[in-house]
C-alpha cells in the first residue's frame, strides 16, 4: 500500500502505542487486506483503540490520533 495513501485511513491498535517516541503498532484493513505499520502517538493508546492515520513517516511508520469507531466499523480486532 503507498504510504500517503494511508493518510486518513481508520486502524486498531494491536500492541499499545506507549505515547511519545516509544511506538506501538497498528493494522489498517485495505480492501479486505491487514496492513501492520509501526505507530506513534503524542499520548499512549491501548490495545484496541480506533486511530485515524494522520502521518506517513516512512519505512512503515505512520502517527495516528485517537479516533471514535464508528458503527459498523470493520475494523475491530481479531
């Protein structure tokens, strides 16, 4: 998947994004397809937690935001 492309594209945290410089990491489902990128955020996010893409670093890191799921949303983990 090209990196900008993953801007504003909704994830769930699969291993729990410490917050700062310390990375967690995400999946984002494209087109049926799970893509894993490192990710970091300003404040920790749990395991679970919706993310909204706002960053493509590079080399499969991206910064995310918090982002409320919404209904329907397939995009919950397991």
């Amino acid at each position: 998947m090209r990196g900008q492309s993953l801007v504003g594209k909704v994830g769930v945290v699969v291993t729990a994004v410490r917050g700062g410089d310390r990375p967690g990491e995400i999946r984002v489902v494209v087109q049926g397809v799970p893509h894993h990128y490192l990710a970091y955020a300003a404040e920790s996010l749990p395991a679970g937690a919706h993310v909204l893409v706002i960053h493509f670093r590079g080399a499969r890191q991206v910064d995310v935001e918090p982002w409320p799921p919404m209904p329907g949303d397939h995009t919950t983990p397991g």
